[in-house]
C-alpha cells in the first residue's frame, strides 16, 4: 500500500527534525498533501499514527494540509484543473481547457512534512 510507504518516510523526517530539536517526541507532525496526488489523506494519517505506535512517537498528532491542484499548459493557460471535484479520490484531470492538450502539474504534488511541534519542556535549553 502506497500510504504506508509514504508514512514511514513522513515519520522518518519527524525523528529527524525532532533530533534536531533536541526531542526525543512529537506533539503534532503536520503533512503537506497535494490534491493531485493519489494519496487519501483519511488513509494516510491512518497509516502515519498505526506505524508511529511502534514508535517513540506513538503519541502523535496527525495534521494533514491539502494543497490545491493547479497546472499549467504550453499554450499559456493556468490555473486548478477543470474537472477537479474536491474529492481525494479523483486524480484531477491533466487537459488543458483551452487547447486539450496534456498540462504538467506545477503544484498538488507535494507529499512532505510540512512542520512538526515538539513538546514544550524540549525546547528551554537555557533553564539548565
Ligand atoms: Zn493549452
């Protein structure tokens, strides 16, 4: 499964970045997804906090940002795909509405950690 991949990865970045915090946990991940990706985000923070429980992170919130679809043609059109419905699980159409030739997505790809919050106590170094 695809989401599963993708959330490992995702909880990967966030030991990292709260390494780099100096934390060993993580209140709150929160993950840029495209809408022109195929990826389900109800099935994705799923996937995200199932793989984090064996994790020192099973505690995690799970935040998911949508990006919006857009594209962009050779004849010079842009803008979010026609067809596109909202839904997650519809792949947005790669037509151009002016020309119908094949457009290239320039944003709506996107599936990254976005930010993540680590706990407050983590982050007073300075009191010591
Ligand atoms: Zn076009």
């Amino acid at each position: 499964m695809h989401e599963l991949s993708v959330a490992e990865a995702i909880l990967d970045r966030a030991r990292e970045a709260a390494a780099d915090h100096g934390a060993d946990s993580v209140e709150t991940l929160t993950v840029e997804l495209g809408e022109a990706t195929h990826i389900n985000a109800d099935q994705l923070r799923f996937c995200i906090e199932t793989v984090a429980e064996e994790t020192p992170l099973s505690a995690v919130e799970v935040a998911i940002e949508r990006v919006p679809a857009r594209a962009a043609c050779d004849c010079g059109w842009s803008g979010e795909p026609p067809t596109f419905d909202g839904t997650a699980a519809v792949v947005p159409s790669t037509r151009c509405p002016e020309c119908g030739s094949g457009t290239e997505f320039t944003q709506g790809r996107e599936c990254r950690l976005a930010s993540i919050d680590v706990p407050a106590d983590t982050q007073t170094p300075t009191e010591r």
